[in-house]
C-alpha cells in the first residue's frame, strides 16, 4: 500500500504544474515575457520536486505499517 502522504505530495505536485503549465501558456498568448520565464522556472522547480520524488520513493512497493 502507498504511503498516503506521498501519495499527497504527488498530486499537491501534478495540480501546481498543471497550474504553472496554464499560466506559461496565457503568458505565451500574451506575449508576456517577464511572467513566461517566471512560470518556466515555476516548472522547473516542480518538476525537479517531483522527479526527485519519484527516484526516491517508489509509491508502487511502498509498504506502510
């Protein structure tokens, strides 16, 4: 069974680079340069974040007990 916290952590994590994801988009549309690269950046840290996440912690086999 998955560590439910994790498990948390992960879509607390997928719902702001979706959130991020959109922004850039708008910003893109906009030809808003300065709020592309914020929202680049966004991404790049919570990707980071996640990638990390799923090196370390393997939600599949965790064992909680």
């Amino acid at each position: 069974m998955a560590h439910i916290f994790s498990v948390e952590i992960h879509k607390f994590l997928g719902h702001k680079i979706r959130l991020a994801e959109e922004g850039k988009n708008r910003a893109v549309k906009g030809d808003d340069e300065k709020t592309r690269r914020y929202f680049e950046g966004r991404l790049f840290e919570l990707n980071t974040m996640r990638q990390y996440l799923n090196e370390k912690i393997d939600l599949k086999n965790w064992r909680y007990y």
